[in-house]
C-alpha cells in the first residue's frame, strides 16, 4: 500500500495508530465487563481516529494517486454529525445509572445518517450512473467543504453544552441526596469535557484565521492539536474506572431531574419505569421533620456512616426522600450533602477539645467521624468552621495550655 512519510503525515500515523489500540482495548473492556461506556468511548476515539484521515493520508500522497484518490473522494472519513451525539451519550453513560440507548435517540444520529447517504448517492451517481466525476468535477473532497465543517461544528457545540448541562444536573443531585457527594464528581468526565471543548475552540480559531478547510499546509496544525487532545481522551479515559452511581431521568423541557430505582437486569432498556413528570411532594409541616431529623443524626450518629444517603436516613424516618429533601433544604438551608459535613465536621471539634488528636492524627478522626477523603474533610471544615483543621487544633491546644 502507497504512503508517503512525511513529518505532516507520519506524526499523524502515530496519533491513528495509537487511537486504534486504545479504542480496541476500550472495545474488549466493553464486551468482557458489558461496560457500556467504554463502547461509547470507543467509538468516539474511532470517529477521532478518521477524523484526521483526510490530512494524515493527504501528506501521505493520496490524493495525488489512483485508486487511493477516489477512496479519499468517496469514502466519508469525516462524520461530524456523529461526534456530537457520541459525546452526549457517553456523558449520560458515565453519570447516569440507568442510562439505555433507546429508540427515541436514534434521531440524534439522523444528521450522520443523512450524510452517509449523501455520500452513498455522489458515489453511486459518479462511478455506476455517470462514469465521470460529476459531483467531484471541482476535484475537492465533499468533507472538507466549508458548509459541512461548520454546521458540524455548530452541532458538537450544541451537544457540548447539552453535556454540560447534563453533567451539572449530576452534581446537584449528588450533593442533595449523598453525603459522598465529593468522591463521586467524576473529576474524569469534567475534563473529557474540557479537553472535548479545546476541540471545538481549536475548531473554530483554524475556521476563523484560515477560512479554507482545504488549506493543507496550515490546517495541519489544528489536526496536530486535534490529536494531542484525543489521545489525551484515549489514555485518560481508559485508565478511568468510574462508575455511576445515581439513576435519574431529565425533563428536556424544563431540565428537572427525577431520582428513579435501580435498573434491574429483568427488565428491557424500553420497559424501563420511568416517571413522566416529578411527583408532587404534599405540603408538609417543616418543623416537626426537622426535629425528627436532627434528633436521629444525633442520638444514632448517623452521619458517622462515609456511604450514608437521602434514602437511607428517609427510610430510617418511615418516609420518602422528597420529605427529607424538603426538610433539610428548607429547615436547614443547606443540601443533604452539607448537612451532613456540617454534623461530621463538628463531632470532629468535639473529638479535638475531648483530646482524641493525642491517640489519633487528624486525619484518623476525621474517617471516624464520617469523612472518607483528606481534600472533602479540609474542604469542609473550612466551609463550617471559617478554619482549616489544623488551625482549629493549634487554637484548641493554645486555648488548653
């Protein structure tokens, strides 16, 4: 087979040939672990990998030669309707516990559908009907036209920031229904979307400074970056192991999210229960649940518990989350998640002036009372307390001597 090496074209082999391995060690994680994520991710790395074909195989001489002119003409290298779509399943995939590909978000592919077809008909029309370039009588690959590339562009934006708007759904459901809010924030999938938003500024820079897309020797630099970012993705992504650990739903119209059980292996992906609208919680008494609340976390120490969820203390009360939820929101004016940091981070206090940091280092206390990270405790107890830990211990030891 024909390829020119080049620096342009074999820096780019590199970044494809590597893209490749990673997407078939993500593969092989998928079908062994039925990790439906790395599918997702794989598939993204793949589209990335022929994303840069068109450059990578242009310095390499192909579209100066026969057959390998046509290849780069009629075969669709660049899907950039995919793109988009692949990137806001994975993130749904990552955060959501009870994320199905469903029939209804097969309209998200429809675009990427559309082209293939597009590319099917010029192909046909040319080499079966006509026998002569007639769609490629300009000689320039339908790919690298500047109508494609920036519609393209406009649609990985908008499910960039459909991502985005997924992801933080995430985190406020986390920090209003776990105390661990902290160490399932995925620091992963934030920087999968920022190194997915590098691309897309990188993008439109070339877009705007170089307006040609077909302008080879300056393009090239955006390909170059184009690929530092997704072999990032590539090592990054395999290497991450999370798991979700909510299952929610999201209202497109108004962007609410509504917790939902568990999937259950019995069940098929369309037979899912899902809620049609969040269920309307009863106007409740505050004030009599706050008592009830904060008397349980106290006497029963609850808050010792690093795993302990909104679900957890409503069934200890005999009630649903919703109440607790309104309770504390309400009662307390904080999230479940710093309720309970608030109680940890006093019983920690309580073990300094009690004398416990003589036995046990800060550290130590803290996991005992409840935390599970050293940032989350810091974090914490400087939120509750306006001091770090061991400013609050250096005034208790003064304040004693």
């Amino acid at each position: 087979m024909f390829f020119g090496f080049s620096n342009y074209s074999s820096i780019l082999l590199i970044f494809f040939f590597h893209g490749v391995v990673y997407a078939s060690l993500l593969l092989w994680r998928s079908w062994q672990f039925q990790h439906r994520a790395s599918r997702l991710l794989a598939i993204f790395i793949l589209l990335c990998c022929l994303y840069i074909c068109p450059w990578m195989l242009g310095h390499a001489g192909w579209y100066t030669k026969q057959p390998y002119r046509d290849t780069m003409f009629y075969v669709p290298f660049q899907q950039v309707f995919f793109l988009g779509p692949v990137i806001f399943f994975y993130t749904q995939s990552l955060v959501n516990q009870s994320f199905q590909f469903r029939k209804k978000d097969l309209w998200h592919l429809v675009p990427g559908l559309l082209y293939l077809v597009y590319s099917l008909v010029v192909f046909i029309t040319d080499k079966w009907i006509v026998g002569e370039y007639y769609f490629y009588a300009d000689q320039r690959d339908k790919d690298l036209s500047k109508w494609y590339q920036v519609v393209g562009l406009i649609s990985m934006i908008l499910y960039f920031l459909a991502s985005i708007r997924y992801y933080f759904t995430y985190k406020t459901l986390t920090y209003n229904n776990l105390s661990f809010a902290e160490s399932v924030q995925f620091k992963w999938i934030r920087n999968f979307l920022i190194a997915f938003l590098l691309m897309q500024i990188a993008d439109l820079t070339f877009l705007i400074i170089y307006p040609e897309w077909g302008d080879f020797p300056q393009k090239w630099w955006y390909y170059f970056l184009f690929s530092l970012l997704f072999y990032y993705v590539s090592i990054a992504g395999y290497a991450s192991t999370m798991q979700a650990v909510l299952p929610f739903s999201l209202s497109i119209i108004d962007g609410s999210a509504t917790l939902l059980p568990p999937p259950t292996n019995s069940v098929t992906a369309d037979e899912q229960p899902r809620p049609s609208s969040a269920p309307v919680t009863p106007e409740i008494d505050i004030q009599p649940w706050k008592n009830k609340v904060e008397q349980l976390i106290q006497e029963e120490q609850l808050y010792r518990d690093p795993k302990l969820s909104l679900t957890d203390l409503a069934q200890r009360l005999d009630t649903n989350s919703r109440v607790i939820s309104k309770t504390i929101n309400q009662g307390f004016e904080m999230n479940f998640n710093d309720y309970i940091n608030f109680h940890r981070v006093e019983a920690v206090k309580e073990a300094i002036r009690q004398g416990a940091n003589k036995e046990l280092t800060l550290l130590g206390i803290a996991l005992d009372c409840g935390f599970n990270s050293k940032t989350t405790f810091n974090r914490a107890f400087k939120k509750h307390s306006g001091a770090s830990p061991k400013a609050f211990l250096q005034k208790s030891s003064d304040s004693i001597e």
